[in-house]
C-alpha cells in the first residue's frame, strides 16, 4: 500500500503487525535528530531500520526535557547546538518515509510543537508520511490542542502510561488511545537501566486489559536480556537512551548490531 | 476550569506524575479545610517565621524618590531572611501530613533552599536541595546554611546552570521517587495546585499589609509594587488587593543589561505563551520554541518564565508589570541601605528601582506599598564585586 492511502495510526498497526507475523517483538528506535551531527542522522535511521527496527522515534530536541535522563539532555543539548529545529526534523521524516516506506514518529516536548503551531504540524507532518507523535509533558487532559490537529489529518497522538497510573484512570484513558499503548517500565526519567522493574508485567497486564491495541514497553531498556524478559508480556520494546549510548560507542555500525542484538532476542 | 488563569495555568506533566499531582490537590484541600492544619500552619507562621512581619514607614526614602509616602512590607525579617519561608512551611506541613518523609527543592537565590532546609529540620523532613553550580558560585553563603540545617545540596550543571535547570532536575527527582517524595516548589509557577498553592501560602503577606496599611493610613495605598521572579512574593502581596479596583499593582521584572540586549529575564515584558516546567505562561523563548537563558544580577530572578496568575493578571491588565536593570537595582539597593539602614536582597532592589517612576506615572501624593521580599546578606559578595 502507499504512503498515501494509510492514516499513521494505520502505519504504526502495520508495524506492528508485521513483527507478530514474524513472532517477534517490535523494536522503536529512538533517535536524536541532529545527534551526534545533523549530517549523521539519515544513515543513523537507516542502520536502525536495517538492522530490523520496526518503527522510528524522531526526537524532537528542547532546551528543557524534564522527562529525560543525562543520555537524552545530552543528545538534546549537542542538537540543539547543532541548530536542530522541527522543520529539520520533519525533513529529516520525509527523507526516511519516502526512502524505505519506513513508519516514523516524533518524540518532542510540548512547548516547540505549540510554538511551530498544531495546525502547521498536522499538515507538514501529513506531507512528510509522519505517523504520530510522542510528547511527554502533554497528558491527555491537555492534549485536545493538538488532538483536534493531529486526529483529523490521521496522525497519532501516543500516550504513556506510567505504573503509577490508577486502574481507574487507565479506564478512562485506554479508550482514546492511537497508535499503540506506550508504558513507562519505571517511575523515573528515561536513561539505560541495569535491570528492568519487578512490575512491568503486572503493570502492563493492567493496560493490556483495557486496549486492543499493541502494547510496547520503554524507559530504561538497554539490553537483549530485557527484551527477552519482555517476550509474551509485552507486543513491542523502545530503545532509546541505550540506542544513543550505542552511537556514542560506535557510530553506524554499533547502532545496527545493537538494534539487531534486540531484533533476535525478541523471537519467540 | 481548575488550575486555570485565563488561558494560563494547567498541568503538563508526565503521566507518571499526574496521579501525584491529583494526590497533591486532593491533600491540600483537605488540610485547607482542616481547622488542625490552619492553626498549626498559624502557629508555626508566629513562632517560628516570626509574623506578623512589620510594616514600615519609610520616610527618607519616600523623600529620595519623590514619593508623599513609600511603606515597607518586611518580609526581610521574617526567619530565614526571605518571604520563602511563609510558603515552605505550608508546604513542608502538607508533605508531613501526607506521610512523605523525603523533600526535593530547587533553588536560585538559594533562599528557598534554605527555609525548605530550615522548614525540614523543623518538621524532620529529609531535604534534597537542587541549585544550578552558577548560582552556587555566586550565592554561596546559603549554599553553607543549607548544609548547617541539614539538607542536602546537588549541584545541576545542565543547560544554563541556574533556577531554570534546577527546576527540571527536581522535577525529574520527583518523577523518580514520587512514592515517597514531595516535590517543595519555591515559587507560584510549575504545574497546578502549585500555583494556586503557593500563592495561597503567601498571600499572608498581602493580608497582613492590607490591614497594617489600613491601620496607619485608614486607607489603603494607592500603588502595591513587588518584585517578580516566579511571581511568589508579588502574588502573595497582589491577591489581598485583587478586589480594591482602586489599588494600582505593579510588578517589576529584572531587565538585566537591558531589554534591547536580550540578556534579561523579563518574561512579561519582553515574552511569549508558552509551556515550561508544566504550566502553561509568559516564556523566555526563540522562534522554534526554545527556551532562552537568562541574565540577571539577583539569582532570584533569574528565571525565563513567571506564574500563570501573573500572565493572567498582565493579560487582564490588572497588574502592570515593568523591568529594571542591574544597575538600577543596584543603585536601589545602595539607596535603600543609606536611606532607611535597611540593605535589601537584589530581587526587591528591582522595586526599590521603580520607585522613582511611580512617582513619576503616578504622581508625588502616592501612596506606596512596597513588598520588601528579603534582606541581602546573601548578596554582598555579588554587590561588593559589581560597586567595585
Ligand atoms: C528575596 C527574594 N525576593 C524575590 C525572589 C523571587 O521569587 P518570587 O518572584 O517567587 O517572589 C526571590 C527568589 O529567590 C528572593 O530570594
């Protein structure tokens, strides 16, 4: 099918899709757009996608990421020193979609997003094959200024659902969910982790309940161990802080081996 | 809607802490309604803060500047040193009521470090203490007194190494240990109830100055000027004066170097709407919607955004709202020491600065209230290096 016909919440079902016909886990690459150069993100995205990545995070620098830990401010920092804007970013989306097909989201703060215009971002982001976007300090009961630009243009908006999250208040937000249903693994920033939470299962047992669709587990996954830890709980795993700290180590090549190195220990 | 002030206000916060935030707002209502709360809050506000705080007349600097009176609100003696104090107690009181034994606070000026830490050690609270390492350097006398009272001072060296940074690193503490930990914010900014909160805790000052400018005068003044960095001791001397239509109010922003320069932090002056530290105000920002570093000589103010309420207020045109240089407040400072033997903190210095251009816009009869939010022990250092 073409880039035209699907609506991104349909792209990103695709995705996932896709990786259960192949009875693995999806994998969602998070990378910094502008990290470690402006120059290097394409072959970035695209060592990400060839080593199996189902689905790209395109992050969005800000100043100010305060759901992030030193990995991501880090990578924000040298972006944003880099010039990094959004209109880079939605170039960097329109590249990728229309070299591979490939299903990408953003992942951004609020305010660059609000000051680029929500109206000027469905567009833009329509036009480029964006599927959806991620923004962590944007809580459904805020959200409605970009919801009414983003949903009619079939783009979606993906939550997070964090453990602390009453079951109470999963009912009400599960329901409005697009995309997939993005569950934070810890209470805390996002950042490698040594070892992945003792609840995650239970936790995303309580999504899982309420929604049917995909479930993908993020924060603090940094090894093929936690994606295996994962298989039969979870539909689809993101990577983030760990995938920079693999660009940070070795560049194109460490980013495909560790995507890869996640890829298989997602098979079941 | 809740935690609304016109189209400012609002909790953009990750969905890990919105429960917390919900948790926040239901605790505080209660306590609010509490009669134990309020008498104990009472209590400590008298015993240990100290309040009622004076009111003073001012009589050699109204002269200076040309005004017919200028009136002193002393939030530079309440324990501490600063109007923090009134806030941190509150809040400090609602986290022991909430069982969280484990505080997190930013701090610029460090004034607000220092009455959570006091605040803490009076309550038996553990204190975490976020402070930008350039505000360290250049407050480091209270970086030494929270220390003595016991809390615990984490240096942030991301981004521009100040309020602004620090806010983002308690914010990110709070996020991680949000079971057991409240989040002590300094100022009426950040995420609902904060605003409404911390403006409720201050607003102290604003009462007690209402009645004591009332009993003096048996009038009220006709112009009430503050100081705005988050907006917290402005707020808290403003709301008991919101419904007095004819009470001017006026709040002064720090210019820095000046507007024209872009080193400042007048985010009401010189800003626009935006979202940061969850709420949505006046910002500091670029045109991708970056948020801009700041510049001003009194760490206290040196912030890229203000309370939700002040934007409103602005908005409104209730509240007027100015900026002052460095060097104009520094020469409030100066002026306020050999007039009146009173050497004031920076961040009030910017009001001191204003007053000459009241009495200009509103005319040598006025009647000033000034909300004098803290003394300047704390700044000498910083002042002696700038007079030179
Ligand atoms: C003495 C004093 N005044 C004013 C401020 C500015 O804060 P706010 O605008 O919240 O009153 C500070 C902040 O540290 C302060 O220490």
């Amino acid at each position: 099918m073409s880039v035209a016909t699907l609506t991104g919440s349909e792209r990103v079902a695709r995705s996932f899709a896709r990786a259960k016909d192949e009875r693995r886990l999806a994998v969602i690459v998070y990378l910094t757009v502008g990290y470690p150069d402006r120059a290097a993100t394409r072959g970035l995205l695209r060592a990400a996608l060839d080593a199996g990545a189902d689905i790209l995070e395109l992050g969005v620098p800000f100043s100010d990421p305060l759901a992030d830990g030193a990995t991501v401010q880090r990578a924000s920092e040298v972006a944003l020193r880099n010039g990094v804007t959004l209109a880079d970013c939605l170039a960097e989306a329109r590249e990728i979609v229309a070299e591979r097909d490939a299903t990408a989201l953003f992942m951004g703060y609020t305010n660059p997003f609000l000051r680029f215009g929500a109206a000027r971002l469905a567009e833009q982001g329509r036009a480029c094959g964006l599927s959806g976007v991620i923004v962590p300090d944007l809580p459904t009961e805020e959200s409605a200024v970009l919801d009414d630009a983003l949903a009619p243009v079939g783009l979606a908006r993906i939550d997070l659902y964090a453990p602390t999250t009453p079951d109470a208040r999963l009912d009400e937000l599960l329901p409005r969910s697009r995309g997939f249903a993005y569950c934070v693994s810890l209470t805390g920033v996002t950042g490698a982790r040594q070892a992945l939470g003792t609840d995650v299962a239970a936790f995303v047992g309580r999504v899982r309940a309420r929604t049917q669709l995909p479930v993908a587990v993020g924060f603090g996954i940094s090894q093929p161990e936690h994606v295996r830890a994962l298989r039969g709980v979870a539909d689809g795993v993101v990577v983030g802080s760990a995938a920079l700290d693999a660009v940070g180590r070795g560049g194109e090549r460490g980013l495909r081996d560790f995507v890869s190195s996640l890829v298989v220990a997602g098979r079941t | 809607m809740k935690g609304r002030f016109g189209e400012f206000g609002g909790q953009f916060l990750p969905e890990t802490l919105m429960p917390a935030a919900a948790e926040l707002e239901t605790a505080y209502e209660a306590a609010q309604a509490d009669p134990a709360f309020r008498s104990e809050l009472a209590r400590l506000l008298r015993d240990f803060v100290g309040r009622p705080t004076p009111l003073t007349d001012a009589r050699r600097l109204s002269e200076a500047v040309g005004l017919e009176r200028v009136l002193l609100k002393r939030e530079d003696l309440a324990h501490t040193g600063a109007h923090k104090i009134n806030s941190a107690v509150g809040q400090a009181l609602l986290a022991q009521r909430m069982g969280k034994h484990r505080v997190v606070a930013e701090t610029g000026a460090g004034q607000h470090g220092v009455a959570s830490a006091a605040a803490c050690a009076l309550l038996g609270l553990e204190c975490v203490v976020y402070m930008g390492t350039e505000d360290m350097r250049r407050q480091a006398p209270n970086v030494f007194r929270m220390k003595l009272l016991g809390a615990e001072v984490r240096p942030v060296e991301s981004g521009t190494k100040t309020l602004k940074d620090a806010v983002n690193e308690a914010i990110r503490d709070w996020v991680t240990n949000v079971r057991n930990t409240y989040y002590l914010l300094g100022s009426a900014i950040g995420p609902h109830p904060y605003p409404t909160m911390v403006r409720d805790f201050q607003s102290v000052i604003g009462k007690e100055a209402r009645e004591q400018s009332q009993a003096l005068l048996g009038r009220l003044p006709d112009v009430v000027v503050a100081c705005v960095g988050g907006g917290s001791n402005a707020i808290g001397m403003f709301h008991a004066f919101l419904g007095d239509g004819a009470v001017k109010l006026r709040g002064v922003e720090a210019a820095g170097h000046g507007i024209a320069t872009g080193e400042h932090a007048a985010s009401i002056v010189a800003g626009s709407a935006g979202v940061l530290h969850g709420t949505r105000t006046l910002v500091l920002q670029d045109d991708d919607g970056q948020i801009r570093g700041t510049h001003s000589v009194s760490a206290g103010l040196d912030y890229p955004g203000v309370g939700p309420e002040h934007a409103a207020l602005h908005a409104s045109g209730r509240a007027h709202y100015v900026a002052r240089t460095d060097h104009e407040a520094l020469e409030g400072f100066t002026l306020l020491s050999r007039m009146e033997g009173i050497i004031p903190a920076l961040e009030p210095a910017h009001a001191i600065a204003d007053l000459r251009a009241i009495a200009k816009e509103h005319g040598a009869e006025s009647i000033v209230l000034l909300c004098l939010s803290g003394r300047g022990d704390k700044d000498l250092e910083t002042v002696m290096k700038e007079l030179g």
